[in-house]
C-alpha cells in the first residue's frame, strides 16, 4: 500500500467511528486493541495502524503530522485533546490525503520510450 492509500483507509475507519484516549473501543466503549475484529472506532493513530503498521503507515503518519502541523510524537496528544471532534479529524485526514497525493504527483517514472 502507499500511504496516501493508508490514509484513505484509515480515514474511512475514522469516519465509522472515532475515539480518544485509546487506539481502538469495541461497541460496549472497551479500549481494544487496533487489530482487534471487536474494534468500531480508532484513534488517529490507531485507524492507522490497523491499516497498515509498516514503514509505510509510519511515513502515513508523518504525513498527517505535517498536514496538522505538529510533531508525529504529539499525533496522540492532538486526537486526545478535550476541544478536538471527529469531524476535524477527518478534515485533518482529508489534508494529509491531499498532501500524500501532491507528493506521489511529483514523481514521474521514466521509462526507456522517454528519452
């Protein structure tokens, strides 16, 4: 996967169902893991992660930092903040996807017929 395909998935999760102070809640509200088949709803980092948690989904991660202008180490304590909403989140996902796709539009292949 590239990340800006982690990312769109992981926005899809988020759009499902979103959460704080945990990486993933089952239906009855239960921290679960991110993977976990009970998870409804993710934090930031947690749809991330239960998408993709290679190098990939970490450089998907460093993307929606950059998109949201904090650290990577400070993506936790962003989606966890009292004010934050679901739907900045996914705004915020919305950003990081756009970003991802502008970067990946700046490489070209060349191929042998090129030159």
């Amino acid at each position: 996967m590239t990340p800006t395909e982690i990312l769109i998935a992981a926005r899809e999760k988020i759009e499902r169902g979103w959460t704080q102070k945990t990486y993933a809640r089952s239906a009855d509200g239960d921290s679960v893991a991110y993977n976990s088949p009970e998870a409804v709803c993710w934090c930031s980092i947690g749809a991330i992660c239960a998408v993709d948690i290679s190098r990939v989904g970490e450089r998907a991660m460093n993307i929606l930092a950059d998109a949201i202008e904090v650290a990577p180490s400070r993506l936790t304590e962003w989606n966890d903040a009292p004010e934050r909403s679901q739907d900045e989140v996914i705004i915020a996902f919305g950003w990081a996807i756009e970003a991802s796709m502008e970067r990946g539009a700046g490489r070209r292949r060349v191929s042998r017929g090129d030159t």
